[in-house]
C-alpha cells in the first residue's frame, strides 16, 4: 500500500546521502512519498550517491536534492526558494527530517590531541541542534508546510551518558531535544507534530568517526538483549509509522528504536 502516493507529499531530510537519513528516504519513497534530499558531500562521493539516489526515483516519486551545507542560513533560503517554485502545484512537506552530523569528536583534555573549545561546541550545536529550529521555521514562514505535519530529529544515548570525545556532540543531542519539545508545544495550533527517535547503535559512517567506536560497538552487542545492532532501516520504519494518519497523537517525545539496547 503506497498511502502518501499522489498526495503532492512531501519529505524533507536534513542529511539523507547516508544513514538514517538515506533509510528513511528510501522507506519514504517505497510508500508514494516525494523526497526532497539536502545533503553535503564531495564530488569524490558523487558516483555512489547518485546510485542511492536512483533506488529512490526507481519508487516512481518525485525527487530533488541539494549538496549544500544545511546549516549556513543563505543556503536554506536557496533550498525554501526552490521549493516554492517545485511546489507550485500544491506540493506540501508532510515530514521534515534532521539527520545532521555535523560535530567535533575532540577531547575535553589531552596531552598530544587538539581539545575541544568554546568554537567547537558552538559549531556542534548549532549544526546539529539549532539547525532544527531555523528549518523548522523557514519553512513555516514560507506556508510550504502541510495541515498535518511530522518533524522528526535523531538523538542518541549520548543524551544522557558520558561517552569520550562525545561532549559537544552530547551537548547537541540534549539541545536537539529541548528544541523538538519545544516546537511541538508552541507550533501544535499549526498541526505540528514533533518527536526524537533515540536510535541504538548504529554502525554508520557517523559512529566509525567516534574514537574507539569498535568498543562501544561490541558493548552495545552484549547489553542488547537482541543481541544486534540497530539497523538504519530499523529507524526508518519508525519515521514510517510516525508519518502516518494513526501517529497524529504522538508528539513531544523520545522514542527509543534500539531493540531494548537502553533497558541495561
């Protein structure tokens, strides 16, 4: 069943050339959802990506994507301006998606490594926090949103436990959050629904960037009583579910995806 198929429906994701936010694209598309991709990649990367990409547009939907920097603001205006000429004939974004990894994996102290500094936090945080809230809003302002809408952002373990190298990243999840509770109070008059999915551990190319990723990657196997590790596409089955007609009353919350990985 293709339920969002010509719907004029949009997904916006925030980082989807890889990941959770390719997951979720491809999820997305298989059931009748357009895709709209904002991403940031070197031309080196191009070939493997535009194969990804094909897998999406082979669904039959519509699809754009944008290798800019997400963050930078006159960047976004590029992005909101097209779409309002794309979207012409009623197009609306159904599900806004923050996928972001953009951050700082330096130590709090270290002898022979560069550590972290008041610039690498702001950075961190920004890129991959308050980058919600300046989408979130551009896109209202612009009226390209739909009655009903889906925001829904990506947070991690690191929210609530100390992991090395993790501190700026951590302090942007806890942002990330405080930011997507906030706009599903304030926008909920608008028809915004806004959640966290707090995935277990994934191995992607964000994690592999983490010092000493092999360890918390043979941890997470033992403490899951699945005893796997999360899957992108196990994440994007959730943001399937939560962009549906029957998900209209879950907002403002965390949701765990990690097959019980947070239970030990």
């Amino acid at each position: 069943m293709k339920e969002f198929q010509n719907k004029n429906q949009w997904a916006l994701i925030l980082g989807g050339s890889s990941g959770l936010g390719l997951a979720t694209a491809k999820k997305l598309a298989k059931h009748g959802m357009n895709i709209c991709i904002v991403h940031r990649n070197s031309r080196s990367q191009d070939d493997v990506i535009q194969a990804e990409f094909n897998t999406i547009i082979k669904e039959g939907v519509q699809f754009k994507s944008f290798n800019i920097d997400a963050s930078k603001a006159e960047k976004r205006d590029v992005v909101i301006e097209e779409l309002k000429t794309l979207f012409i004939e009623k197009g609306v974004i159904r599900t806004l998606i923050h996928s972001i990894a953009k951050g700082n994996l330096k130590p709090m102290i270290s002898q022979d490594k560069p550590v972290l500094k008041n610039d690498d936090f702001a950075l961190t945080i920004n890129a991959m926090a308050i980058s919600l809230y300046d989408w979130t809003k551009a896109i209202f302002d612009a009226n390209l949103f739909a009655d009903d809408v889906r925001i829904i952002s990506f947070t991690s373990e690191g929210n609530t436990k100390a992991w090395k190298n993790y501190a700026a990243v951590s302090g942007a999840k806890v942002t990330l959050e405080a930011i997507t509770r906030s706009i599903a109070l304030e926008f909920a008059p608008f028809g915004i629904k806004a959640n966290c999915i707090q995935a277990g551990v994934t191995d992607t190319s964000s994690l592999r960037m983490i010092p000493d990723s092999e360890t918390i990657i043979e941890h997470s196997l033992i403490r899951n009583p699945n005893k796997r590790l999360t899957l992108p596409e196990d994440v994007a089955n959730v943001v399937y579910l939560l962009s549906k007609d029957e998900a209209s009353w879950i907002t403002g919350t965390t949701i765990p995806v990690d097959g019980g990985e947070h239970l030990s």
